[in-house]
RNA sequence: UGGCCGGUAGCCAAGCUGGUAAGGCACGUGACUGUUAAUCACGCUAGCGCAGGUUCGAAUCCUGCCCGGCCAGCCA
C-alpha cells in the first residue's frame, strides 16, 4: 500500500502520537516485542520516548509487509509508517495500522536479543548493561535522573549562582580521608578528586555564590547499596552564608528537586513503581535536629529495643543509626553539629561549644541515608593551620587553601549532595546502581 | 577488609543424606483475525565456576582457588 503522495509522512515521537490522531505517521525505532494470532500480527515499537502497539491484518497490509512483521526479531531496528488511531483497548490509548516497515538492522534469529522481559539477575543485567538501559524501567529511572540533575541546575542558575567547575585531576588528597585513585601525571602521582568543594570556595571567593556539579571518585572498599566508585556531586559554596543559610538552601534545593521529578515525570515515577504520596508533602521546613538531640534518639530506640548497639557519644553514625534517625521524620532529616573530631578538618567550630562542628547531615527517609553533607568553614587563617597540624595533613599542599584565608576570607558555607542517592532515594530503588547509566562499583567496571 | 549466601543450557531455576541432569522462559516450526507475561502442539540447547582429591561411580562429599550478591565498616 503506498501513501497517498509523494511527501513522506511526517517522522513523529511515540508520546506526540496522540496529536496524530487519524494522520499518517512515520516512527522511527525499533521492535520491542510482537505476538501473532495467525493472519494477525501485533508488532510493538519503541523509539526512547514510548511504546506504541502497531497492527497489521493480513488482508490489510501488503504481502512484503507482513512477511516483514512475521519474520522481524526483537529489538531489529524498523521505520515504521502507519495511520493513527485512538483504540482504548490500548495501555496508551492509540494504536498505530501499519502500513509500512523498513527494516534498518536486523537482529538474527540465531543469535536474538538476550535480554527477555522477566527472569535475569542483577549479575546478568549489569554485564549487559548496555542493552538493560533499553528496557522501559531503566529509561523510566534516566528520565528522572535527568529532570533531578536540570532542576537542581536550574534552581541554582535562578538564584543568582554561577556553575564553576572544579578539576578532576587533583594534585593531593582534598579532605585527606577518603581512599583515592591515583594516576600517573607525567611521572608524578595524581589523584581523581573525591570532592570539588576546596576549589569552589577559592571560585565563591571570587563570584560570592557558585555551585560545581560534576563526577567524584572514591576507592574505598565499600560495597554496599549505596556506595558507587564512581559518583556525581552538586556542591553550592555561598560566601559570606553561615550554616543556617545553607541548610534552608539544602531543603529549598530538595525540595524543588522532588516536586519537579513530579510534576514533570509521574509516570515515569510510576513506571518505577514509585509510591508518589511518600513524596507529595517533602517541602520546607523540614525537621531540624542536633546531634546530641539524635543522640538521644538512638538511645531511647536502643531502650525500645529498635536499636541493636548502645551509641557511644562523640562517634560518628553508623548506617543501622542514620536508617533509625530518620525513620522518626517523613521528610529528610536535618543533624546539625556534630562533635569536631568526627567531622573534617576544615569545618568552622562552634562558637557556643567549640567542641562541635558547624556542620549538617541531611539524611533522606525511608532509609536512604545521608545523601548530603555540609558545614560552614574555618575562616581564620591561624586556626586552619592548627586543623591542618592536627590531621596530619601536607600544610604544603594546602598553601593556596589557607591563601583563601590570608587575602579577604570571610564566613562562607556549603554541601555537596550525592546525586545517585538522592535519585535512588526519589525513585524508591534498592541500589544505587540503577541510577546512573553505567555504574562503577568494587566489582565492576563493564561495559 | 570481615560475616553470611550463592555460581547447574542464552536467561530463571530444581536436584546437593553420591547411582549418571526436572521444569519454565527465550529461540525455531506449525495452528489461531484482538493479542496485552497470549494460548496450544512439536523441536533445539547443559554435564553442573576452576583445579585437585575420595569413590566402582561425584552437580552432590573433602581441599584450595576464582567470581558474584547481601550486610557491616567508611562515606555522598
């Protein structure tokens, strides 16, 4: 059957087809499955932006066609032309009569598409990962990957933040903790970075407030749900902001992320299986506790028996305390000053109670754990020298950090959110590792 | 790095008090003009992670090793 002139039928996306409604169209993408009933073919396509149930009778469609159809492998690559039409026997709500089909690549029958629509386990999906990214879950968890990544930057660029970009290839550790993977840099050691923050304040420095958001590395041994290797970060650093300002901009910034990942994305969210009405009430304020009120927390779930081990004070939290912590609010919790000596060298001291750190933990519900870290910073240049002293650092690596404190330092603030955990939080995942398109964990570095 | 669990066809998986490898999915062929995890029939596919040992005989027992998962520590 030819169309009815010689202007090729408009290319549209499968989630514009509504719009198309009785028009011919052409989809270009690919066959996400089929079934047959005799002289009735149900080819299924897909193009990355939907699924759309095609139907070809036999005595409807020509003879090259439908022998196309029948003998078409799953996921071949096909254009497809059909006529639109509103069916409510269809999950979308539009089927499409096809009329004719390009086969561009096909997959052999002898060697098919080995990912099927059940039945694999997570060792197998990760080493075709390459071809798991197609199925409509893992396209789902993208999307709203991606819708958390621009609102975040969007809601940064709106107020007034400039995104500076740190390097990755750092001459020494930043924070002088995390295990680090080293590279050789013509001849001398280098090291990927585990966090931009030192660079982005000498940048707030000079622009007042400035965000980074990029990947970070870490070669810890860890091996868990929520740990990845390879990972990215959004860090906001304000000049002259104190620790309250930024833990009003971490909420604000959650905030905005989640309500944007729904209005934009529910059925994406949907398709995840996500149960939305755990996220509908995450707006400001959300609850704000100290450490040793947390502490107290701990102690009261240790004396109901909800908590395994007595917390000793002054350590930090392990993940069994964070999931209990949290599990006591509906919305992420915000711990703020926590004792100096757990907590990273360049945190400003409280002025109150010097032994406790200007800093905050914000830890996601439902056991998410915590998905951001922040704290106000040493200003003085004379007490920084003394944390560098006091952790053993390389004071000498740090000359250009403590210069940030001799030529016009102020109180400035940040954090950094790890954006895996929060997506994994937002879409209700068991690992991190669906998060991101390739992931790099301990085990593995494939595809 | 430690504790626990696991590696059987392309995938999922039973068998593991030793006796010579279920079943399902996928794929192929045939039937079916409304299927939605379609159905029905037939067919194809493994010698059980690797190495060694015990035994008449090992997927099953023993030793060592490799790989993966979960949890913990550490962190975001």
């Amino acid at each position: 059957m030819e169309t009815e002139s010689n202007i090729p039928p408009p290319v549209t996306s499968i989630t514009q087809i509504g719009r198309h409604d009785g028009e011919i169209v052409t989809i270009q993408g690919w066959l996400y499955n089929k079934r047959e009933s005799g002289k009735l073919i149900f080819p299924i396509f897909r193009d990355g932006t939907g699924v759309v149930q095609g139907v070809a009778p036999k005595n409807q469609v020509s003879p090259e066609t439908f022998e196309t159809l029948k003998n078409l492998t799953d996921e071949s690559s096909v254009i497809v032309t059909g006529k639109v039409r509103s069916d409510k026997r269809a999950p979308g709500g539009y089927e499409l009569d096809v009329i004719n089909v390009t086969v561009v690549q096909r997959v052999p029958e002898d060697d098919p598409y080995p990912i099927s629509g059940k039945e694999h386990g997570i060792d197998f999906l990760m080493e075709n990962r390459h071809l798991w990214v197609r199925s409509p879950r893992q396209c789902a968890i993208m999307r709203v990957r991606a819708e958390i990544i621009r609102s975040i930057r969007n809601f940064f660029d709106e107020r007034g933040f400039t995104l500076t970009d740190p390097p990755i290839l750092t001459p020494a550790a930043c924070e002088g903790t995390s295990t680090l993977f080293s590279v050789d840099y013509f001849d001398d050691e280098a090291f990927l970075t585990q966090s931009g923050q030192l660079y982005i304040e000498a940048t707030a420095m000079a622009l007042g407030k400035v965000y980074s958001f990029g990947p970070t590395f870490r070669a810890e041994k860890s091996k868990t749900r929520r740990h990845l290797t390879e990972f990215w970060m959004v860090e906001p650093e304000v000049a002259y902001a104190r620790l309250d300002d930024i833990m009003e901009l971490a909420e604000n910034m959650i905030s905005h992320a989640v309500q944007s990942a729904m209005a934009n994305r529910r059925t994406d969210l949907e398709t995840i299986g996500r149960d939305v009405t755990k996220l509908e009430h995450i707006k400001p304020p959300f609850p704000r506790i100290t450490y040793d009120q947390a502490v107290e927390i701990l102690h009261d779930g240790h004396a109901k028996g909800l908590v395994e081990a007595k917390f000793e004070y002054c350590g930090d939290f392990g993940s069994p305390d964070e999931t209990y912590i949290s599990s006591q609010f509906d919305k992420p919790v915000m711990v703020h000053r926590y004792p100096a000596k757990v907590k990273a060298f360049y945190m400003e001291p409280d002025p109150q109670r010097p032994d406790l750190a200007l800093c905050v933990d914000v830890l996601a519900p439902e056991g998410y754990g915590e998905i951001i870290g922040g704290s106000q910073r040493i200003g003085d240049y004379n007490q920084l020298v003394q944390r560098i002293r006091e952790h053993a650092l390389p004071e000498a690596a740090f000359k250009w950090y403590l210069d940030l404190r001799k030529y016009g330092g102020v109180p400035h603030s940040g954090f950094g959110m790890g954006i895996e955990r929060a997506v994994a939080w937002i879409c209700g995942l068991e690992h991190v590792r669906e998060t991101i398109p390739f992931a790099r964990t301990l085990t593995r570095i494939y595809p």
